[in-house]
C-alpha cells in the first residue's frame, strides 16, 4: 500500500538540524517478537574470552567502584577504566599552533560501566530494578566527575550492537568526559537561548506542551515523563525521554524520579527491541554544560537513536540527513508495541 504521508524537510528550532524525510523509501514496518525476547536463564555462566563476565576480573585493568548485592556474584553494576582510552588523565605535553593546524593534548576521564552480570541479557531484557541500578550507577559516576573536577563535562551513553560501537557485546555503558564544551552541545545550548527568547519560556517545556497535544508523536507518557518521536527525527524510531517538570540538570535527579525513569527507559527499550527485532542502537544523556545550572532555556533528556540506515553519500557530503520514515509512523508502531 502506497504511502500516506509526502516527502518533506523539517527544522528542529533547537538542535537547529534540518532534515529530509522520504517515507515513500521504506514500507509500512512490521512488528517482530524476536526469539531472543523469551526470558533469559536464570543461570547465565560467564562467557570465554569477556572481560566484562564474572570470575575474568584479572582481564580488567582494575574495578573503581560497583554496586554490591548479597547473591553471587556480589555485584549488579561495576565500574572499570577504559583500556583503550582517547584521553589522558593528566595532561604531560604542551600544545601546538599554526597558521592553519593546532594541536593540545587530549585531557579527561573515560569509564565503562558494566550494566549487568549477565552476558545475554540486554538492557531491554531486565527488570525494572536492574535498569534502575544502572541509572542509579550513572548518577554515582555523573557526581563523582563533576565534583572532583568542574573543567570536565561527562558525557554518558550507551552503545547497543556493533553497528552502534560496541566492540563487546557484555551490556555496558560509558563516560567520556573531556575538559571542554562539546561543540555540538554547546551549539543546541545557544539555539536553546535563542528559541526561549522568542517564547519567553523554555522551548522543550514549550515541545512537551506541543506534543502532547498532537499526540501523533508521542510514544509513552507517565506523570513525570513524556517519551515522543521529535518533530525532526534524523533516524527512524528516534526517541526523546524528557521529565515533565522543568530541570536542566540531569544530576539532580531524585530516586523516586530515577525509578520512574527506568520505568520508562525499560518500556521503550522492550518496545523498540520488539518492534525492530532488536536493533542496534545509541542512547545518550543530554544535561546543561553547567552543572550548577538554572537556566531557563535549558532541560535534561534522554535520546535513543536506531542504527537501522547508513549514511550515504549526499548525506556525508551535504551535511543533511535523510530519514527513509516518518516519526508520526513510527510513533505509532511504537505506540502499538507491548
């Protein structure tokens, strides 16, 4: 069946990010229930070769710090140093600068945090309990960087499948945190102030409001969070988690809000796995570059991006994306999903 929706190029007035959306390019997608959806043993033995698997920690560099539980094997969450690091703890040489090219050294911090014990399970495969120990993991490292040292900006994200980064499949997590503003953050900050000097009010509190009164886009909603498919998704199934209340700053998340988080993060995962066969994908947490900030421009979220299309070459060489869906589409697959 042709489809009903026509192509069109779409502005995120806060990411400022154009896209083009083609829907005509992909059918109608089909829910699927992978076999990997059915509940994971209950034994889960460690996995020749894992770094990340109980009873390898002489693989690990070492363990900064993990959440402990009673039953084997003693922990839920665990942290260790990136063995592979991109940047050095401490700055030991000068930079360069010429008329054309500068170098600096490459400074900051950079953890893996290691989601679960348990190999085969994804993070769309535990229970509500277990993504809340991630989170809570995230919020521990989150504050433990920013304040032992304000110049480094930890960025928190999640890679899922190879397509999406991760070069071990153990579930796990990662902070990178360089000691300057990302430009891409930075830049959504400063548009982020533009737009509320228009509105006079905080334009994603303002895209809460919009989406919810839409309704096409939205894919789950609870009393303190919205998730939605944005207006100018650049991948399909896209999807944005943002508290309902007004905070720029992901650290300050209380535990009550924590455990409705992972209520939400969980839902939309299991949704998303069982949509489209378990896609890889990227997640990451979008916070305020200050971390004493109140602005009134800015607020926290979550994004989750599908790796389900590649870059072509229009869209290397052009700078555009190009989504083959539709986010009302796609919102509505997800909507549908339990």
């Amino acid at each position: 069946m042709a489809s009903s929706y026509s192509p069109q190029t779409r502005q995120d007035r806060i990411t400022e990010q154009w896209v083009a959306f083609a829907p005509s390019r992909s059918s109608r997608p089909k829910q699927t229930i992978p076999d990997s959806d059915t509940p994971s043993p209950t034994e889960d033995p460690p996995v020749e070769g894992c770094p990340f698997c109980p009873g390898h920690e002489e693989m690990l560099p070492s363990v900064i710090w993990e959440m402990s539980q009673e039953q084997s094997p003693g922990w839920t969450t665990r942290v260790v140093p990136n063995k592979y690091a991109a940047l050095a703890s401490d700055r030991d040489a000068g930079g360069q600068s010429g008329q054309l090219y500068r170098t600096r050294p490459s400074q900051g911090r950079q953890e893996v945090l290691i989601d679960t014990p348990h190999h085969h399970r994804s993070l769309a495969q535990l229970s509500v309990a277990e993504v809340d120990a991630v989170l809570a993991t995230y919020l521990q490292r989150y504050h433990n960087v920013r304040t032992a040292n304000n110049d480094l900006i930890p960025i928190l994200f999640r890679n899922h499948g190879a397509r999406a980064g991760a070069s071990i499949a153990h579930p796990h997590s990662q902070l990178i945190a360089p000691d300057f503003h990302p430009p891409l953050i930075e830049r959504e900050e400063q548009a982020a102030r533009a737009r509320h000097a228009d509105l006079g009010d905080c334009p994603y509190c303002v895209m809460i409001e919009k989406e919810l009164d839409a309704e096409a886009r939205l894919v789950w909603t609870s009393d303190r969070f919205v998730v939605f498919v944005p207006f100018a998704a650049e991948v399909p199934y896209e999807m944005w988690i943002l508290p309902r209340e007004h905070e720029p700053e992901f650290g300050r998340l209380t535990e009550e809000r924590r455990t409705g988080l992972a209520q939400v993060l969980r839902t939309v995962l299991r949704r998303l796995h069982r949509s489209l066969a378990d896609p890889d994908y990227n997640f990451f947490v979008r916070t305020a570059l200050d971390y004493t900030s109140d602005a009134p421009h800015l607020h926290w979220s979550l994004r989750i991006r599908p790796r389900t299309t590649m870059q072509a070459g229009y869209e290397v060489g052009a700078g555009q994306r190009i989504n083959p869906s539709i986010p009302e589409r796609d919102a509505a697959v997800l909507r549908r999903t339990d």
